[in-house]
C-alpha cells in the first residue's frame, strides 16, 4: 500500500513541477502580439491547407502488429517470472519450455506471414515518387 | 530474496519525523517524491544547458559556454530565466487544451518511472521511493505514456512537420516497445522476479575473480549480447541518435515540438531529458547492477549517478558519431532486426538457464 502512496506523491511532483514552471513563465514573459506571428511554420512559406491530411497506410499496419506483439509480452510476463523458481523447484526443463515456444512459435509465423505480405515494409505512394523535387532531365 | 528489504526512503522520513500511521506514509511519500523529483531535475539542468553543450562542443573541437562562471556553469541560472521568460506564441488554430496538457504529460511520465528506480543509499537513505513486485513492469508502462504525449503535441499544433513528427515517434516507439521489454524479459529469467531490488540483488554474485578483484554477475557481463539490444532499443524508446527521427532538424524541423516556444518548449527539452536518465536508470538497474560498485554501500548513489551519466555520454557520443537512419530502414531494423533477435536471445537465455541451473 505504501508503495503505492509514494508513487501517486511522486505522479503528483510530476505534475507540479511542469505546471508550476508554466505558472512562473506565465508571470515573467511579455505578449507581444503582432500580425503574422501566429502563423504556423511551414519554411517561412503561408501554410497552405489543412493539417489533418492522408498519411501513409504504413503507421497503421504498424500499430495493428504492434497490438499483437504487445499483448504477446503482457502473457509472457507471468511466464518468464515463475520460470527459474519452478526449475529450482525440480521440474524438467522442457516441461516448461515447451509451452512457451510453442506459442512464440505461433507469433513467429505470425511475423513471417506479415514479412512476406509487405507489412513491414515501408510502402512508398507512387504520388510521393512521382514529386520528388529533382527535374527531369529533359 | 534471503535479507529483509531495505527500508525505503517514505518510510525513512516519517520515521525521521516521528510520524506513523497513514499520516507519516503519505507526508513521508509527499517529501521523498519532492526530492527525488529534484534530484532528476538536477541532472536534467545540468544536462541541457551545460554538459550538452560542452561535450558536443568537445567532440566537435569547438569551445562551449565559457563566460559565465567557472567552466560557464552559471549559464545554467540564466538559461533557466531567459527560457522562461521568452513570449509564448500560440499558433492559429491550435487545438486547445491538447496542445497545452502535451509538455505536462511528457516530463510527467519520464518522472513517474523514477518512482520504482532503486537509485542506491546515500549515507544511511535508501533512495526508492516504491519497491512493488511488478517494478520492472510499471516503470516500462510509465515510460510509455510519453507517447502519448508526443502525439497529442503532433496532432493539436496544426503544422505538417507535428502531424509527421509525431507520427513517426509513435511508429518508433511501437517498433522498438517489444524488442526492449523482450530483452528485458531475458534479465527477468535469470532474477526470477520483476522486483527492482530484486533484480539488483540477484546481481551482486562473483561471476569470477581476476588478480583478486572480484567481477560481479552484472547482466551486462553474464549476457552481453542482451546488453548490446537492450541499449540499442533503448536509444530507439528514448528517440536519441541514431534514431531521432520524430525531431530530425533536418527533415522536419523539429517535428512534435515544432510550434512550441517559451515554458512549453523548455517542458518537451526537459522531458526529453528526464528520458534519457530513465533510460539510463533502467539499463542501470537491469543490466549494470543497480547502484552497486566498489566500496561501502552507503556511496551506492555515486555509482548510480555515474552509470546514469554514462549512459548520458553515450548518447551524446551516438549524436555526434552517427547518422540518422531514415523511417523505413527504422522500420525494418525494428520489426525484422531487432524483434527476432530479442526472441532468440529469450529462448537461448531460457535454454541456458534451464540447463545451468
């Protein structure tokens, strides 16, 4: 229990100290407000657009193995902590192993499959190839 | 774990108070995680407006900030004021208060993982705020709400250099989560437990004698190979060189936290910076013994300090010394590279284990 006060009081510190420097900030600095200032940075150009455009498909596929390998670690977790307790406890080694390469195994598959379909592979849009910035020759 | 558990620093202060009870575990928390919170903030002063400086500068045969006080080192002072007081710009269209809870959330969850680190006594104060038995767990779980952050500032500044900034920093950080906790996993094996202290203890065997100086089972020692991912990974989690690409000056411009300027901006360098040290503790605590070292235990906080500023260096070195990898050669690296090795390091680490044990 007390563990957990002393980590909610430092989540708190950590929390203070951040808004504590934005509050001290906020009494020193001036406001100067003047047209153009607001703008945002796009090379000193006037940003053309919206922010919220298309981006590649890759972050995505990304994020769904992401999830798979992730919650593959969380079931490992149990198993790598109780794993030397029960050697020392006598029993064999494979009975332990097994199990654990088994659905690694399954994991690794997994992987293969999403290497060999391209999902781990960086796609590049044929519209990005087709703006790059050098001229054509001719 | 054979020894009682060392008493750790809340219960230090209240029973230095003399209060007991709910009430001296909650003053003796509140006073604990102030210092240690300070204590990072120390390194992370120190870190960015002078030793940054001064190491890039000496491996770039140049001179650094040398005006100001001895070695330049009153320069930390005036950073400190001149950032804070510089005017904050809010862009248009920002969406608010995403942009503004970004820089909270990120020097907040770097901190929060010093809750579990084992950072060594310091005369007769155990320096660990909390020693929860999933330690290992949690402080990798804290770590990871930077991401979040990262992302918020990314999407809510309204600029296409946030928007792919913060994206390639979640992609980073997903690809290169699994293979640092994998790996990390592979050190769990040899502890049996996920207990940070416990994880320092099971590291403080003689793995074998040289001209009389014991070396001690450090994982970094029993396990090179681990040691060698776990430090690329981390240097991937962290976003340092060569894998800074959610920054990438020359790319993006300074991608997440490119519309920042005054407090908020000296909150993501901040942040930044606490990562780093965590980072640092982490790799300490699982791969380089903790806080233990030569000499009496009640200096263990030196050696912690001058592990974690090893780790600093070699950042720095690494920023110096290497080229950015682009997003895709980082995606490859992670999801091909990286991940099967850490797989085959956990079953050979398991192997190995069974059979020596």
């Amino acid at each position: 229990m007390s563990d957990w006060i002393a980590i909610g009081a430092l989540a708190a510190v950590g929390l203070l100290i951040p808004i504590g420097m934005m509050t001290v900030s906020a009494l020193l600095r001036p406001s100067v407000p003047e047209t153009g200032k607001s703008t945002t940075y796009e090379s000193g150009e006037t940003p053309t657009g919206g922010t919220k455009i298309r981006f590649n498909i890759q972050y995505y596929m990304v994020a769904l193995l992401f999830v798979v390998f992730d919650i593959e670690t969380v079931l490992l977790f149990p198993w790598v902590v109780i794993y030397r307790p029960a050697i020392e406890g006598g029993i064999p080694m494979m009975d332990l192993l097994w199990p654990m390469l088994a659905f690694v195994g399954i994991l690794a598959i997994g992987l293969v499959w999403a290497w060999r379909t391209g999902a781990v592979k960086w796609t590049r849009s044929p519209r990005a190839a087709s703006r790059k910035t050098e001229r054509d020759p001719n | 774990m054979g020894t009682a558990p060392a008493q750790l620093f809340p219960e230090f202060i209240a029973e230095t108070l003399g209060i007991s009870g709910v009430p001296g575990q909650v003053v003796g928390a509140l006073i604990a995680a102030a210092v240690i919170g300070n204590i990072v903030l120390a390194f992370t002063g120190v870190a960015g407006p002078w030793a940054k400086r001064k190491i890039t500068a000496a491996f770039t045969d140049r001179i650094a900030v040398d005006r100001i006080g001895p070695f330049g080192l009153l320069i930390i002072p005036a950073a400190a004021v001149q950032l804070l007081a510089k005017e904050l710009i809010v862009p248009e269209g920002v969406d608010r208060p995403t942009w503004d809870i970004a820089p909270i959330l990120l020097p907040a969850s770097a901190l929060l993982g010093f809750a579990v680190i084992p950072m060594g006594h310091l005369g007769p104060v155990n320096l660990q705020l909390a020693d929860p038995e999933v330690g290992l767990a949690l402080v990798f779980a804290f770590a990871s709400i930077a991401s979040v952050s990262l992302v918020m500032a990314g999407y809510a500044s309204n600029n296409k250099y946030s928007m792919l900034g913060g994206l390639r920093a979640v992609a980073q950080n997903l690809a290169y989560e699994i293979p640092l906790i994998v790996t990390a996993m592979s050190v769990v094996i040899f502890a049996g437990t996920l207990q940070m202290s416990g994880i320092v203890e099971a590291q403080q065997d003689v793995l074998f004698t040289i001209a009389g100086f014991d070396i001690p089972t450090w994982y970094a020692l029993v396990n090179p190979f681990a040691f060698v991912l776990f430090l690329t990974a981390n240097m991937a989690e962290i976003g340092r060189n060569p894998f800074d690409i959610p920054e990438a000056p020359t790319e993006i411009v300074g991608g997440y936290q490119t519309e920042y300027s005054s407090a908020y901006f000296v909150l993501f360098y901040l942040g930044e910076f606490v990562h780093i040290f965590l980072g640092g503790a982490i790799l300490a605590v699982t791969f380089l013994g903790g806080a233990s070292g030569p000499g009496p235990e009640s200096i263990g906080f030196l050696w912690f300090v001058v592990k974690i500023w090893g780790f600093f260096l070699f950042t720095q070195w690494a920023r110096a010394a290497f080229p950015r990898v682009r997003i895709d050669q980082l995606i490859e690296i992670g999801w091909k590279g990286m991940l099967v090795l850490s797989f085959a390091n956990l079953v050979l680490t398991a192997v190995i284990v069974g059979v020596i044990v």
